[in-house]
C-alpha cells in the first residue's frame, strides 16, 4: 500500500500562517506568493483527506483535524530542521554558555539542550539559571555567550536592562510577553480577599527589586488598591510555593507556571491591567561563533512567540 508523505515546505508554510495570523505574511516569510501558498494548503487538505480550516467570522480558523495537523508540522519541520543543521555541523566543537531567566530553567532547558546534543555532540554547554541582573553581569564580564533576559520596554518601570538592550545591536527581542496576576489553582488556598473589604491585598514577592513587583505596585497604586507584601523569596520556587499556599499573589508571565498555581482571568478579583515585558535574547558580541547561532536558533524555535490567533485571515 503507497503511502502519503506530507510536503515539508507546504508544512512549513502552514506554521507561518498560523504564526503571523495571515497567509498573505506568511508568503512573504517563505518566500512564496499568497496563491502558491493556498495551493500548498489545499494540497495539505487533499493528502489529509479532510478540510483543516472553518470558517470563523471574516477569516478563518483549525478544524480539531487542523489542530492536529499543525501539532504534526511543528515536529515534523523541527526534526528536518534538525537533521539538516546536524549533518551539515557534524564537526562543530567547542563550548557554550548559556544563560536562562527562572522561568525557562524546567521547561525550556531540558528540551533545547536535547535538541542540541542530539544535533552537536561534540560541543559542550554549561548552563545557568538566574535573574536578569545576574545574567547581564555575565555576559559584561565574558562569563556567558548568550542569555535569555527580560527587557523592560514599559515606561512605568525603570531598570538598568531597559538602556542595554535597546543601545546594543547584540541584542534581539523575542516576544513581547503581557504580565499576569499568580494565585493559587483551586481549593481552599485560594486568595482570601475581596476589592473594598478594606484590607490590603496580599503579595509574595523577590526580596530583592524585580521589574514585575514594580510593575504590580505601580498598577495597584494607580488604581488605590493597598496592598502589603506577606512572603518574599530569593528564588523563583519560594514564590510559586507561597502563592500555591495561597499566602498571596504574585506576579510573573506565562511561561513557566507550575500546577499549584494560576494566572488569573483580566479583571478577576477587581485587580488592575498590568503592562507587558519584552523577552530580549542577549549576545556576548555582535558576531559569535556558529555553535551559539546555532544554539540561538534552536532556543528561538522552542519559544512560542507570537501567540496562534483563533481566526487566520485568508
């Protein structure tokens, strides 16, 4: 029996369009025209054997067999990705260091550092999770090649990042990530507090400045909500586990969460918007050796990004 083999490029095509919210942006990314990449989408459906798209409103949105099949393309063009830059640097050697917020210390490492073993096993990587502020004097003083950071581009919070990154062209922003309120998931650690009871809301925070505490103070005091810190921590892990106890809120982004806790819906419990925080990748110069770019790059693909909008427009 013959079988089907999906079109790699026309894969490829579909994760654009799905990235940047419109096919006509896609084509401009892959270097196809808008009809060369409906065709490619139509040949998906056709090798599928069932429409991957709906229509939704004005544009148009996955099918649950679309939804699969954009699962599928994202491994399938990440392991040729891979095959390719592995047999093309066999030889690269060397050493790396990397730097990595808290956030992306259980979730991200694990799978970027797989990848790239799998793809360089002669190049060795020392890693290291940490703060912006420690991260940064790193790769000031050459003790880290790259680093994944936060970069404040919000005006309402002040940080020495927010000058580095944007006055140096080593430096490329990621995501803009919105910042989120934390509790605890469920049960009866969940916050007790209610807007206008008259007590102050409770906050576990870094013992230390934290552009995200800073932008959570800024937010409540604009909107006169009191507030009072009941637990802070030198690390990431003591805040998770204060707000899963449900000893207060924090305030972090969305990646990285762990089961005890939650981000909370806009406007639950009355609290304030909060800004967003750009996610920046931080080089040790403008020109690195091939081993980091490729490192760069397998670390920029493990990232979301942009959000997947709910409807594509044609």
């Amino acid at each position: 029996m013959s079988r089907t083999n999906l079109d790699l490029a026309a894969l490829r095509s579909l994760l654009a369009g799905m990235e940047l919210g419109s096919f006509a942006r896609a084509a401009d990314r892959v270097g196809r025209s808008t009809s060369a990449i409906s065709a490619q989408i139509r040949k998906l459906e056709e090798q599928a054997g069932t429409p991957l798209f709906r229509k939704a409103g004005r544009g148009l949105a996955l099918t649950a067999a679309g939804e699969a099949m954009l699962g599928y393309a994202r491994r399938l063009v990440e392991l040729n990705d891979e095959a390719v830059s592995a047999v093309r640097g066999v030889d690269l050697s060397g050493g790396i260091r990397l730097g990595l917020q808290e956030e992306f210390g259980e979730g991200l490492l694990p799978e970027v550092l797989g990848r790239f073993a799998r793809a360089h096993p002669k190049v060795r990587i020392e890693a290291v999770v940490s703060r912006n502020a420690d991260l940064l004097e790193r790769i000031d003083t050459g003790r880290c090649d790259l680093a994944l950071v936060w970069a404040d581009m919000h005006p309402a919070v002040s940080d020495d990042l927010a000058g580095y990154a944007m006055g140096h062209r080593h430096v490329e922003r990621i995501d803009e990530v919105p910042m989120c309120w934390v509790g605890a998931a469920q049960g009866a650690a969940m916050l007790p507090w209610q807007p206008g009871d008259g007590e102050p809301l409770p906050l576990v925070a870094f013992d230390r400045p934290c552009q995200f505490h800073s932008a959570a103070m800024a937010a409540l005091e604009r909107a006169g909500i009191p507030w009072r810190i009941t637990f802070s921590s030198p690390n990431l892990g003591g805040l998770w586990a204060a707000a899963a106890a449900g000893l207060g809120l924090t305030v972090r982004s969305r990646y990285g969460l762990p089961a005890g806790v939650r981000a909370l819906q806009a406007g639950e419990y009355g609290l304030p918007a909060l800004p967003s925080m750009s996610l920046a990748m931080v080089r040790a110069s403008a020109a690195m050796p091939p081993e980091v770019e490729r490192l760069a790059d397998i670390l920029r693909a493990a990232l979301p990004g942009a959000p997947v909008q709910d409807a594509l427009a044609a």
